[in-house]
C-alpha cells in the first residue's frame, strides 16, 4: 500500500542527519572532573564524522570490531555513532579491576581496534 513506508532507508547517517537540522541547538551535556562540558547536536554531528573519517584512515574497515573502554561522555557518544556509522561493530565493554583482562576480552569480542581513555575526563 502506497504511503505507508518512508521513501528513505532508515540509517544511523539519516539520525544524524535529522540530529543536526533540526535539533541542532540542542545540547549535550556531560560531567567531567574538571566540570561540565557543553556542546550543541550542531557541533557533535561534524565531529562523529570526522572521527569516522579518522578511524578509517587508521585502517578500520566496514564488519571489523571495534571495542571502547571509556567513560560514559561526549567523547564515547562519538564513538558510539561514528564506528557504526562506518559499517564497523561498536563493542563497549565495562572495566571491573578484578575480572579485567584485555587479552582474553579482545579474544571473547574477536575486536580488531580498542579505543579507550587512560583517565577519568
């Protein structure tokens, strides 16, 4: 039946897409050690797609894993658009300092690229 389906494919770049024109004044917010840090949807779509952009020169390709041990901020938000976004797999993994062990962690998610933050910000 005609007009029951959106004449365009539903993908993470059309999210982005709306993310920027049309709430882009909006904000995203995260607490960091140093304080809060700010920036509008307008400024984090550039971003994702430069850090796709990068990522793929560093050689990540489509269907590779990519793993992120990283705190729950605008950076990782990054992340969690821009690796998808390429055609790669986000794996976001949590650290618990008891059970933490990247080898076998690497071998369990077959991920070929980690990604992570050495401090708190």
């Amino acid at each position: 039946m005609e007009g029951l389906m959106q004449d365009y494919e539903l993908s993470l770049q059309h999210v982005l897409w709306r993310l920027q024109r049309l709430h882009g004044k909006s904000e995203v917010v995260t607490k960091r050690e140093q304080g809060v840090h700010r920036m509008t949807n307008a400024d984090l779509v550039p971003r994702i797609n430069r850090l796709a952009g990068a990522l793929k020169r560093l050689g990540v390709k489509p269907g590779d894993r990519v793993a992120t041990l990283a705190f729950n901020n605008y950076r990782h938000l990054e992340l969690y658009y821009a690796v998808p976004c390429m055609g790669a797999v986000l794996h976001t993994c949590a650290f618990s300092p008891s059970t933490w062990n990247s080898s076998s962690t690497t071998r369990r998610t077959r991920s070929s690229s980690w990604i992570s933050r050495s401090s708190a910000c």
